[in-house]
C-alpha cells in the first residue's frame, strides 16, 4: 500500500506501531524535496533485530 503525504513535516511509523513489527515485512520510505529543501531525520527510538 502507497501513501504519499505532501505535508512540510510529519511523524513515520513503523507497520502495527506500537506492537511488533509483522514477520516477512519490508517497509520502505521515499522522502523527497525541493532544490534548497533540508531535510532532517530525528528518531527517538530504532531498534535493529537480526534474524531469528
């Protein structure tokens, strides 16, 4: 499922956030700006899990 947000600023989450993330999910996010645009990326909390 596509989404496409136009908003100047906005919160990503991962699928079932706040449960876990579902097995054999691949998520992916394009964040794109206009010539001159910064973007800054913050996170609070990543979490890196190897295969199990």
């Amino acid at each position: 499922k596509l989404e496409q947000h136009t908003e100047r600023r906005g919160v990503i989450y991962s699928p079932s956030w706040p449960l876990n993330y579902p097995p054999a999910v691949n998520c992916s996010w394009y964040i794109q700006g206009d010539r001159g645009d910064v973007i800054t990326i913050r996170t609070s909390h990543f979490l890196v899990v190897g295969n199990e």
